[in-house]
C-alpha cells in the first residue's frame, strides 16, 4: 500500500507543476492580479500577482522532501507508547504508513487548491466554498488520529 500512496503523492506533485506551469505559459492568459488567500467564508482577501502561483509547489516539493527524508528514519521517531523490541516494528510500520498517507493527502490537497486558484482566478468571482478547509483539516486530523489510535492499540 506504501508504494502506491508514494506514486499518488508523486504524481499530485507532477500535476501541481504541471497545472502551475500550464497556467502561466500556457495558451488561457490569467489576469494581472489573482486571489492568494481565501477568508473563512471562501472570499479572496488577497490577492497576488500570476507568479504566486508558485508558491504550493514549492512548499509542496519542500514537504515531499522533508517526509521522504523523515520517512528514511523510523528508528528516531517518537510514539505516543513505550517502544519494546516486541512492539517497534509494528509502531514504525504504521509510522511509515501514516507519513506516506499524509504525504500523499497533502499533495493531492496542494494541487485541489491549485485548481480551485486557477478557477477563481478565471472566473473573476474570487471565492471558493467555505467548505473547502474544514474538509481538508478533517482529512488530515483523521488520518493521524486514525495512526495514533492504532499506535495505542499496538503499544499495549
């Protein structure tokens, strides 16, 4: 399961470049100004020039880099159990496994904000759903509290 969310997360990398460099020289001009913040609400607060946009990527590639680094290291990580000989493979396996869940959620998310970007940027509207972040908080908090709670249940 690891190797197909680390191709998931790589390829939503791929598509974030690809949808960033597409939209700045790409044939579909964006305006001058676009939104580069949105409110609670969805409402742009602020706005940016088209080279912004690149932005997520960069954090984006700066992640995917640290949690594949990270990820190289299980033995120093910290659990929220005593660590046995009995037990660490089991912890650092859903370790593994949360970090590559993690990565892979974060980089679809990057590049679903990219779109929603480019979207508000072509419509001119310059909001998005106010949903759009309690959504991708609760997919992200679920997922390490799901790892955590299978974390507890392996450490006992």
């Amino acid at each position: 399961m690891r190797r197909y969310l680390e191709i998931a997360a790589f390829a939503a990398v791929a598509v974030l470049l690809f949808l960033t460099l597409r939209a700045l020289y790409g044939p579909a001009q964006l305006p001058q100004q676009i939104p580069t913040h949105f409110a609670a609400d969805g409402n742009a607060d602020a706005w940016g020039s088209r080279s912004s946009l690149f932005a997520l990527p960069i954090v984006a590639l700066a992640l995917y880099v640290l949690m594949t680094f990270a990820a190289r290291f299980p033995a120093s990580f910290n659990f929220p159990v005593r660590v046995t000989p009995l037990n660490r493979a089991g912890l650092e396996s859903l370790a593994l496994n949360m970090i590559a869940w993690l990565k892979a959620e974060l980089m679809l998310i990057f590049a679903g904000i990219q779109l929603l970007i480019l979207r508000a940027a072509r419509s001119g509207q310059g909001n998005i759903s106010p949903f759009v972040m309690p959504i991708i908080l609760g997919i992200v908090f679920a997922t390490i509290l799901w790892h955590f709670l299978a974390m507890r249940r392996a450490g006992t």
